[in-house]
C-alpha cells in the first residue's frame, strides 16, 4: 500500500473529512486530495503533521510498518534540555 492510500485509509477510520484534516494543516483539501492520489509527495513538515492528526508514526506512513522503540518517548519528555516543540517534533517522528 502506498503512502497516499495509508493517509486515506486511516483518514477514513477516523472519520476525518479532507477538509478537516487539510485546515488542521493549514493546506487546502485539494492538497490532501492530491497526496492520497499519489499526485504530489508531502513535504516532511507536512508528513509529521499528517502523521500526528492520523495518530500514527511518520514511519507507518512512508513504509506501512509501525515500530518504535517504547523506551525513546519517556526519554525524549524526560530531557530538561529538549524545548516543548522539539520534544513534540522528535515524538511525531
């Protein structure tokens, strides 16, 4: 399965609209249309915050294979030095 139809299969499981999921991007559902049909490739700004409104890793989305390392997420908040958005960012990934 390509990474446009994993987008429009868990889109769909949740019940998000194109258009929902595009504002909560800030793109437009012709956009998202676009990255389902395999038209166009999102950028990686755009991968991680498809995979965070999805609820999946960047990783289920380009290769279809969830797998993380349940360790890194408890390590990644528990660094005093990483700032909120880096955390945030890291963790998407």
């Amino acid at each position: 399965m390509s990474l446009g139809k994993r987008v429009q299969q868990r889109r769909k499981i949740l019940d998000i609209s194109q258009l929902v999921l595009a504002k909560s991007l800030g793109v437009t559902p012709q956009h998202i249309s676009l990255v389902e049909q395999e038209k166009v490739t999102p950028s990686i700004v755009l991968l991680a915050g498809l995979a965070t409104q999805l609820g999946v890793s960047v990783d289920y989305l380009v290769s279809g294979k969830e797998g993380i390392i349940t360790d890194t997420i408890p390590a990644i908040k528990a660094d005093k030095k990483l700032k909120l958005k880096a955390k945030k960012s890291l963790i998407s990934l």
